[in-house]
C-alpha cells in the first residue's frame, strides 16, 4: 500500500517516483521522532525536501538531521 502511495502522489506532484528513496526518509523520520519529538518528523521531512529541492543531496540531507537528532538533548 505505501509503494501505491508514493506512486500515486509523485504522479499528482509530477515527480517521478524513481527519485523517492522511501526507506532514507522513513529511518530519518524515525530517529527524528525518537530523538527530538514525534511531531519533528513530519515537519523535519518538510525541511528535508526544501534542502533537496535547493540543491542538497537526499543522503547528506538526512545524515546531517541524524547527526543532529543524535545529539538532540534529552527532554
């Protein structure tokens, strides 16, 4: 149901699903919700998407937001 998903949704957003790594942005929302906030997630994805759509590539982009979501102090 996801692959569908992301099939349908690229076709709406007119971008070619082949440039989705879905399992990339997955783990960085993941350790983003477990390392700063569940609600981080969606919106760090957001920011990721803005930094690839200037210029960054999808692995440096969610490397950096790991590294940080690491060190992210603890609540």
């Amino acid at each position: 149901m996801l692959d569908e998903w992301i099939k349908a949704a690229c076709a709406e957003l007119g971008i070619a699903s082949a440039d989705v790594d879905r399992d990339l942005i997955l783990d960085m929302a993941r350790d983003v919700a477990h390392g700063v906030a569940r609600p981080a997630a969606p919106l760090t994805a957001y920011l990721m998407g803005l930094a690839v759509g200037r210029g960054m590539l999808a692995p440096d982009a969610a490397a950096r937001i790991t590294a940080m979501a690491e060190g992210w102090p603890e609540r």
